[in-house]
C-alpha cells in the first residue's frame, strides 16, 4: 500500500501524526505542501474524496490575513485555487492510501485505515 502525508514540517499537528505512523512502524512518503509544493491534479482528487469546507483550514493565520473577498469562498473550485496560491490554506495533515484520504489527525482513525 502506497502511503503518502501531506503536511507542513511546523505544524504541531503534523508532526504527531508523523511521530504515530512512526511509532507504528508504517511506512510512508512526506510531503511538505509549502516547501514542495501541491499540484492542482492532487488537489482536485483531495476535492473529489473530502468536501472542500474540510479541505479549506479557516484557523489558520494564512485566513485571518486574506481580505474579505478572498474569504469569499462558495465552492470547490475556489476553495482549490484558493489552497493552490497558499498551500498553508490546506487542513493537515492529509493522509492518502489507494483506498481513504484522511483530514487532520485523530488516532483511532489512523488506526482504523491502517491497522
């Protein structure tokens, strides 16, 4: 099984759910979204498995600094090319298998996909 975490390397959040994967001898690819990059094809296949006001981190400090018409978000598309110009904007960490893509840490779940 093909495991890929989507995520920021200063995200505390982020960082427990790699510690756990660790801790559970699961193997698995990272990557850092500000420093590597999210490409639309991802994003859009994020999109088509989780809805977008999942996708969309309305907490983080990347938000409260956008104007209030760029909060204007109304749909996947926008929410998309929203996350595309600031990958921070993207509730992390993402885990993806073939099967289920997971937003945000919670260990059970993690447990449940890949126990």
């Amino acid at each position: 099984m093909t495991i890929r975490l989507y995520g920021l390397k200063t995200c505390d959040t982020c960082r427990a759910a790699r510690r756990w994967l660790d801790k559970n001898q699961v193997s698995y690819d990272y990557l850092d979204v500000r420093q590597d990059g999210l490409d639309a094809d991802t994003l859009a296949a994020f999109a088509q498995q989780a809805d977008w006001n999942v996708l969309l981190n309305r907490r983080s400090t990347t938000w409260r600094g956008l104007s209030e018409y760029e909060q204007q978000v109304k749909d996947a598309n926008g929410a998309c090319a929203l996350i595309l110009k600031h990958p921070t904007l993207l509730k992390r960490p993402v885990l993806v298998t073939n099967d289920e893509l997971l937003v945000g840490f919670k260990a059970d779940e993690y447990a449940r996909v890949l126990g």
